[in-house]
C-alpha cells in the first residue's frame, strides 16, 4: 500500500464534484466493459451479493453501466436494459464512474479504455491476460503514473487465487520455480489420452463436442494462452518485466497415443507445463510453455479434465500448489469480484495496492540454456553395439544418461533413454548427432521430464 | 483498507519523535519474540533477503530486538547476541519498533505483549492458533479500536497462503463448505497406516522418531491443533466470529488397522479433517474436526505424509485447493515474512488492512444438526432376517442406507453401510438402536464420509 500521490489533493477535488465514495453511503460506481460468459456472472454477482459486498466493503457497489458491442443479443443474465450502451468510450469518461471492469479481452480497444481510465484516476480490475503479457509495460505505467490500481487475479488460472498469494503472500520468500497448468483445454484433451488412449485428434473432437475447446483451438492446443498466462506468472514471481515474445512455446498437435503409452509405461503422464524457473545462479530466469512428462506421483499428475493448478517452489515455503477452475464464467467472475473489493476498500481509505514490481530486473536466457531432464525414444537396428554407439553421442555433448530401455526386437526394436539434467541446447546438438547414424532409423520422440527432485 | 483513524495526527506525532517509517530511508523496525524453530527463521530471513524486502518494502526492515526466555541457549541461526533481551514487555514498549512478531505461542504472555503493542499504535504479525481461537475477541477487538493491523497468515496450515486469499480473494464470492488437512502430525500418520498397514501405535511412534510429532503427542492425535485451526478457518470463510469451544473435536487415537483397511476395500482413505460448512439454509455454520472417510478420487486424498492441504468450495470460483507444508520453521517463516512485509506497507502508507469481518454474525450449529454420510461397520449374526432387522433401525432414524456389503460368514460376519445423508443425532440415534439389537454382536466402527458429490 503506498499512498496516492497527490491522494489529499485529489480526494479535495472529488468531494467538490461529489461526495468521496463510502461517505455518507455513496456507493462505489463500477462500470463494466465487456457482458459475455464473465461480464454476465459480473452483473450477477454484483446483484445477488449486494448486501455482503457493502458489509465487506463499507459501502455499496452500484453498476454504473455495460459497454457491449450489440444492444439487442440475448445475455445469460438479467441486465437492466437502461444500463446497456454501445459506447464504451463514453462510460469509461463518465466521473461518476470510480471502478473500470474490463472483461472484453484483446489488445484493443481494451488498452486505450483503460489508458484513459486509469488517466482519469479510475480504478481497473481486467481478466485480459494477452494484453498483460504483449503489453503490460504500457498499462501498468500508466497504472504507476497516476497511482491508480490495476488488479488481474482474474487473467491467470480463472479463479485461483493465485497473484494475490505470489506477490502478497510470498513476499518474503523468493520463488525459485513455477510450474503450472494454466489451460484447461489442453489438460483436458491430455487427461483423455491418458484415461482413454484416444488419439489427439479424437481427444480434441470430444473437448469441442463438450464446449471445452473452441471451434479454432489454436490458442489452446498451440499454447498461446498458456505462453501469456506464463508471462505474466514469471513477472509477479520473479518481479522482472516477461512478455508473451520471452516466452519459449510449443503445443500438444504433436503428442501421440504412443507418446502418451510410453510415458504411462516409465510412471509419467504428460501435461502441458508453463515453467518460469530461476537459473542456478539466480542471475537470469528462463520462461517456457511444452509438454512434459511429470512423474505420477508428483501433486500436478492428479490434475484432471480441465482443471488448472500451480505448483511453486520457494526457498523457504518449499512446495506449494494452488488448484482450481481456470476458466468459466462464475469461476472467473468469482476472481473479479475478488478484486473488486479489493479496490473498492483501496478507494474507500484513498490509497492503492502494490503495484507492478520489476525491481530485480533480470535477464530472460534464451532456450538453449535451460537445463531439464529429457525422455528419449529411438528407432533404431536390432544388432550388437547400438546402445554402445547411441551413448557416445550423448556423451559427446555431455549429456548424461540415467535409464536405459530397449522394447522389442528387429525391425520394431526401441531404445527409450531419459538423461540427467543438461542444457536444451545440449540435448539438442545430441539428437542431430543421433540422426545421423545408421543404426538409429527415426527419432520418434523427444520430451522434457519436469517435477522430478532437482530436475 | 481503511484509514487509520486519527491518522494524519498519530504521524504528525511520530514525525516528531522519529521521522515516519520509509521517509529518508528510515528503516521499518521490527521487534520479535520468541527465537525458536520458527524465530531464528524469521532472524535468518531477515538476514540473507534484506535487499529484497526493502526493495518490496520500499523502506529497509531492521530487527530492533528480539524477546527469548533464556539468554544463553543454542540457537538454529546466528542473533546478534546484543539484541536479545529477556524483557519482552520493555522491548514492546519501545519506541522505535513499528511491527511486533510474535511466535511463542500460547495463551499468555503472548495475549498481553500484543496488547500493549497494538495499545501503542505497532502491527502485530503472529503465528498464535491457540490465542486467536480460544480469545480472538480480545486481540482482533484491539487492533479495531487503535486501527492496529493484526495479521496472522502463519497461524494456519503454515507456508500455505491461506488466510489472505479467503478473506481478499474470495472476497466477492460465498464461501459454502472448507475441508482441511491442516495438521501434517496425524496426516503422517494416517497415510503410514493407509500405505504400511501399520496400527496407530506404531505410526505414532514412527512419526515421533523422525520428529512429526512429540513426545507428548496429545494436541495433534487429540485433533487440539486441527479445532483451533478450524475455528479460525470458520471465522475467515464465514465472517462469524468462531471460538475453539464451538469447535466439535475427535481425534484419531482409536482408527485401527482394520477400519483402514475397511476404508480401503471401499476406495475411501481416512484422514484427519477440520471442516467448516455453512448449514444448506445458509442461516449457520457447524465447525468440527474428525477423521473421515474420503473417496480415492478427491484431490486430498492425495495428499501425503507430513503435507497439508485445504479444499475450498464456494458458490462461483467452485471446487478450489492449497496445498503446502503446515508447519516448520522455514515454511512458517516464510508466511510470518509475507505478513511482515503486508503491515509495512500498510504502515507507510499509513493505513491498516482488513480488520476482523464478523458481520454476518452466523450461529453455530451443535453437532447433532449436522449432516453428513456415514460409514457403518457392524458385527453381526450369520443368520436369514438380519439385514432386513438392521435396515428396519435405520428407517426409523429417517437414516437412508446407499450401500450394504456382507463381509464373512458365522462367527466372523460383518455388515458395512454407507448412509446417504442423514443429520448427526439420526445416525446417533440409529447407532443406539443398533446396540440394542441381539443380532447386533458389536458396532465395530462409525465413520462419517466427506468428499462425495452433494455430501
């Protein structure tokens, strides 16, 4: 909490205009931007726990007005038809207005509506993960220079709390390690592999047949949600500046019903991971969204369907994990009204919460220095000297070798190998030179083991 | 966040004494006391993260002293040994120190030297589950009446934040029920038996060995810690104000090896549970720690040996879980610091936190209106009618039965039942009509079932 530059200054004005919201009952005025899945179970919400929010706020919440792009659609809840308006530009300008909710996603036009709100000393609750990631320095500056809140528990993981602990609660910790699943669609299509054997593609039909993948899943299956949802959980937990571009990011199209066998048979699952990680040294943090096998053991395997959970490691805390609904209209409103109450007390007592902490500054290490664990599997001739010459390569490029597996025989003989931890950039070079020898026919396979101790 | 009352004068005042914390780098002064397995922690961390608190902060943290019972002791970290004192009451008083950190424990003197404190204008961060439980009125009604924050994040399931996500983040949401494993002692021991066969007796001792439990065990296995606990779990979820004494309590001394077992063949595992649950009308809330049986399939039954964990289930954000280490030094630590650096914020900008929410004002249910399913396992005679006897009892009780399972035959025939819900004092009352039966050679084990759908 620091106090609002010029806080006495300001509250001076706004009492000239009208009353400081919290005295004498004035309500807090909130406008909401954006009526779909989430802004809907907003307005709900904000009706049917009206009485509780005053009680924990000090004052009531009143709705000031929703900016949609139709007036006529049919919305999932009873929204007062004289609140509705098409112009969101003009609701944001509106001095009544003491709170922004931006639930429309996308970089614009939801930047300038909340550049221009925040410029105007309002309040901004988002749940707008891409623009955090692609864009956050803009947003929190402004945020910083007006000394206006800017709160988005809401962005990452629906309804997990999970920002509020990573910057409040484990402020006094330093976080070494994040590993989270951060898109319910992918778990979702993952668990079915794992559960059923389904293909991907057969997987990914029933998670659209069920509404949990959209009709262009690319966001989802490519990892582009997760990438911005890691950016911004990188930031908070590092306290450095990490944009979407930071991050190294490959999807699930490619796992196999054989990836997902081979894994169940060494006591992994695959899920898809986003890992923000410190570097031995401390020095740099490296940022990456792929699938991993995780031992079953480990507390994120037995996240199933489209749950979300986050798993963080810190020096002093030690394993913490945070599970819940990632996505969903009430889940996700449920985090908005979190925060709204949140800036709503801020407002009430005239100061704002912490805000974007980038003071350690460090350095995002490109790939090729992220040191993991990997699970091998090979093609390869069924004659004596294979293994021989298959661990030359590896220890070539320093790459040492932990489990050995040969499966079958002649032309379907298989050789699994899962290393220690070495560089990307190491394994790498180690599967070039793996496909230039003879004896090794494809490199089916290729995937990083995370959770493991100290890998 | 509200303004402290009388804020502007109480710094006006201190600025004459001493500049105002955070002004010209002047350090935020922290008294402590108590240094042992969780203080010398808090010492330690203090310490080697000075740079990261302050740069957090925005002011540096210094350690103005630190209160023990005996000068001379070993301790886990190195103290300066000029700043340790005997004399906590002076120490409290002086002047300089702005937050009180206080990990003795106990009722008294801990009671006293926070009043005094808050009485003088200091934050308090605590870790003290018994004192907040048993008189939380007194301190919470103290850090009211001076504006004083009082933060206690480290006093429940340790290193988990958990406290400040139900009563910021969940803020906007109805919190319905709250299971939780939040003693790591008898989690260690229910899950040797679960995995070892072991009896109690010698998971007990084999907890005490590797020290996850004490020589005098009796405030674990007793479910002691668990209801003080769940007293403050209550208060937070509910806003009521919740004592131990309102906290129904059963231990864990009598599971045997043979309701494990029992347990097992049914894909349920025992645990130790505080659970906090609004009644369905909404009007109370019942409040009680005991084992209970909990499907394979819930994300606690997951949760092995030491480890806590704490489900939440509220009516938008859904089925939500922490999980983390519940005690130790570091982790304890950890949520102390994370505290520290909440109320030192707070204290430069001049403002308290949330304060005590206790509007609601719930009533707190006895335990014969709760309901629940239960797990019955009788001891029978081998012979033609007894079922139909046994179901006629509890029919009476308005008690449902879901599942029967007869298990041997002759001497060794046991009947087990799984109920559907049925209030406490029907299942009682069943279990006494039960005992009454001829047929009915022992009631060899009742156990509540939590964890299912609508349970």
């Amino acid at each position: 909490m620091k106090p609002v530059e010029g806080a006495e200054d300001a509250r001076r004005e706004q009492r000239g205009r009208h009353e400081r919201p919290g005295e004498s009952g004035r309500p807090l005025r909130v406008a909401l931007l954006g009526c779909g899945v989430v802004g809907s179970q907003v307005v709900r919400l904000l009706n049917e726990q009206a009485d509780d929010l005053a009680a924990r706020i000090g004052a009531p919440l009143e709705l000031a007005g929703v900016a949609v792009r139709r007036l006529g659609r049919k919305r999932d809840s009873e929204v007062d038809p004289a609140l509705l308006t098409t112009d969101a530009e003009a609701l944001v300008a509106r001095d009544d207005v003491d709170i922004v909710v931006e639930v429309i996603g996308g970089i614009e036009p939801a930047r300038s509506l909340m550049l221009a709100a925040l410029e105007d000393g309002k309040a901004i609750v988002t749940a707008n993960k891409a623009l955090l990631a692609e864009d956050g320095a803009t947003v929190h500056g402004a945020a910083k220079r007006h000394g206006g809140d800017l709160y988005f528990e809401a962005s990452v993981a629906g309804a997990i709390p999970l920002l509020r602990p990573l910057r409040e609660s484990l402020a006094g910790d330093r976080v070494r390690r994040v590993l989270g699943i951060v898109n319910g669609t992918t778990n979702y299509i993952l668990d079915k592999m794992d559960t059923t054997g389904a293909s991907f593609t057969d997987a990914l039909e029933e998670a659209q047949s069920l509404g949990y993948a959209e009709a262009d899943p690319t966001a989802d299956v490519e990892g582009f949600d997760a990438a911005a949802k890691a950016a911004i959980l990188a930031g908070l937990a590092f306290h450095t500046r990490v944009t979407a571009a930071d991050v190294h990011r490959e999807g699930i199209t490619e796992i196999t019903a054989t990836d997902v066998a081979s894994a169940k048979a060494m006591g992994y699952v695959i899920k898809l991971l986003a890992i923000c990680a410190r570097s031995d040294d401390g020095r740099s943090v490296g940022v990456r969204v792929h699938p991993a096998m995780i031992p079953r053991t480990h507390p994120l395997a037995g996240v199933r369907e489209a749950y979300n959970a986050v798993f963080v490691e810190a020096e002093s805390a030690g394993q913490l994990m945070f599970y819940g609904k990632g996505a969903g209209g009430a889940p996700t409103a449920s985090a908005v009204l979190g925060d709204i109450v949140a800036v709503a007390r801020n407002r009430i007592a005239g100061v704002h919460g912490p805000q974007e902490s980038t003071y350690a500054d460090l350095a995002v290490h490109p790939m090729g220095e992220t040191v993991t664990r990997y699970h091998v599997s090979l093609d390869v001739a069924d004659k004596p000297g294979v293994l021989a010459t298959v661990a030359e390569i590896f220890a070539k490029h320093d790459v040492s070798i932990r489990i050995v597996r040969q499966e079958g025989h002649g032309d379907d003989a298989q050789l699994v190998l899962v290393t220690h931890r070495a560089t990307d950039a190491a394994l790498s070079a180690t599967i070039s030179g793996l496909r230039e020898l003879d004896i090794v026919r494809d490199v089916t396979s290729v995937m990083r083991v995370e959770g493991e101790e100290s890998s």
